[in-house]
C-alpha cells in the first residue's frame, strides 16, 4: 500500500490523463488527448468551431470512470487549419481513422454536442458496428436556421453570418458550408438501432419569441424532446 500512495504522489495523473499530442491522420495534424481507463470507452465529439477544450467541464469526471477520448477536428483547436471543405461524412471518416490510429477496436459510446450530432449520425450510418452507444447533447437540427430566423430574421441572419466569419478563420472548413448554407438540407443517413440519448434544453423567452418557437416546434417541453429525437430516427 505504501509503494501504491508512493507511486501516486510522483505521479497523481498517469491513470487519469495524459498529454494533449498531436497524430498526423490522413496528412493533418489532429490534436488528441486520452485519460482514464477500463473496459468502456467514450469518445467526445465537440460542437461547430469548437476543439476539445469545449469538454472541459466534464472531462475530469467521465474520465475517472471510463477511458475517455478528446480530440480537435481539423480545422479547430491545435489540429492543421485547412481551407478543403469538410462535410460531416468526411469528418466521421476522420473520426474513423484516429480512432483506428489509436487502437480502439470495441465498440464505444460517442458522446457529441451541437454539429457533432450530425458528424455523429454520419459516423453511426458508416460505422454502426463501433457504437454501442450514442449521447448527444443539444444536437444541430435540419430545422435550426429556419426556427432562428423565424424566431428574429434581423438577430437570425446575423448570427448565421458571424457563424460564416468564425468559420472563414479557421479557412472555411467546417460548419458553414456544410450547415448553415445548405437549403434544403440533406435527409440524415439511415443508422441501426443503436442504444440512444438525446439531452435538450427549453430557454424561457419573452412571449412573442416564445409563440414563434412553439409554432414551429409544435410546442416546447416534452415535445421538444419527442421531436428531436423523431428528427434523428426519421420518425414522422
């Protein structure tokens, strides 16, 4: 026990964390980061813009239970910044082959935030074979930019072209062309079935903003739930 609480002290983070490296996969630089340990793997696939700095909050804690990995998509955080298009079929194929890089070879549960539903469900239609599980967090809709611009088409268009700039930093690569420009998006791919989770939230807004959003919903609450989910399946 004495050489076990040793061992700890000198190193506190060796079974929890390791470094943020950076793998080079299919001629980018992709920045990464693997902690914890176990049988079940997680893998966190953060929103549009956003690198794996984005989990944050809940890293330290999944990764005490779970071998959790982190990662930046080309063209966010410290990954190579790129001025190709990526669509999120191409990023699941990224995904794929960091993932094969790695040596995850059981089936995982992918956990994605906003953008990455969509780069999520692409990767369950390629590669149902490696999910046992999906999570998503707030996942990107078909119907976002028309519910954000019925909601205020002033405020809406504004934020979808500040959307356009962030995205022309980081040299066009990401969720602008592949999201916010396309009318009419894409049907998402057919997947398996695969164990699911979605998590929503309903912000209280003034009651004209309120009437609008519930409109073209068909109302807030447990129906926005319902509805995401029927977006993801296909249900109608």
């Amino acid at each position: 026990m004495k050489i076990l609480l040793h061992a700890l002290l000198l190193f506190p983070f060796t079974l929890f964390a390791s470094e943020k490296r950076l793998v080079e996969v299919n001629g980018f630089n992709v920045e990464y980061q693997v902690a914890g340990s176990g049988e079940h793997v997680v893998v966190l696939e953060a929103g549009g813009g956003a690198s794996l700095s984005d989990w944050d909050p809940v890293y330290e804690t999944i990764s005490s239970m779970y071998k959790t990995i982190r990662y930046s998509r080309v063209g966010n955080g410290k990954s190579s910044k790129t001025d190709r298009h990526f669509t999120s079929d191409l990023y699941a194929q990224h995904l794929k082959q960091l993932l094969d890089i790695l040596d995850v070879n059981s089936p995982f549960t992918l956990v994605a935030h906003s953008y990455g539903g969509s780069i999520a469900r692409d990767f369950a239609a390629l590669y149902p074979e490696k999910l046992s599980s999906l999570l998503l967090v707030e996942p990107s809709s078909k119907h976002d930019v028309d519910i954000l611009r019925a909601i205020d088409l002033e405020k809406g268009n504004k934020e979808i072209e500040q959307i356009k700039l962030d995205d022309m930093k980081n040299g066009m690569s990401n969720i602008y062309l592949d999201f916010w420009s396309k009318r009419p998006l894409p049907d998402y791919p057919h997947i398996p079935d695969i164990p699911l989770t979605v998590i929503v939230s309903v912000k209280t807004m003034k009651p004209r903003q309120t009437y609008s959003f519930h409109t073209l919903a068909g109302g807030c609450g447990e129906n926005y739930g319902r509805i995401g989910r029927a977006n993801f399946l296909g249900e109608k």
